[in-house]
C-alpha cells in the first residue's frame, strides 16, 4: 500500500522507500528497542540532504498502522 521499495536491514531493523505522500517523507526507519518496542524514524533524503522529519519512540506493534498514517497521511489498509 505504501509503494515501499529498497528494503535495507539494519542491525535491530530495516529501512525502506516509500511513494509520494502529504509529510514528505522519503525513507522509514524501524527499529526494534531493548523494550521489546519499535521506534520509527521519518526521513526525507533529497540529493545529498538526509533530514529526520519526525521520530516516534516505544511504540507498540498494533500502534504502527495508525503512526504511519499520522506522519505520512497513508492509508495502511484496503
């Protein structure tokens, strides 16, 4: 739903691309915490400027949908 693409894992996580949307946002990074929750990075990579857009931190796995679609205003389901 998203239009994700390059899919990057990271040590605790994985990043993607996402398609156009209204926040601007290029790439989410999510990342697994000591916790057991998820903290999720939004960024917008233009050329050679890397910009963190927002953060969330401690989040649940049923809070994800709902956290995407607040920073992105994308819709997570059909």
């Amino acid at each position: 739903m998203m239009g994700a693409s390059i899919k990057l894992a990271t040590d605790n996580g994985l990043c993607f691309k996402i398609g156009r949307n209204a926040g601007k946002v290029t790439h989410i990074k999510v990342e697994l915490n000591s916790l057991d929750l998820y903290d999720v990075s939004y960024i917008r990579i233009y050329g050679v400027k890397y910009t963190v857009l927002a953060t969330s931190e401690n989040i649940y796995a049923d809070m994800l949908l709902v956290d995407f679609k607040e920073k992105t205003g994308m819709n997570m389901s059909l």
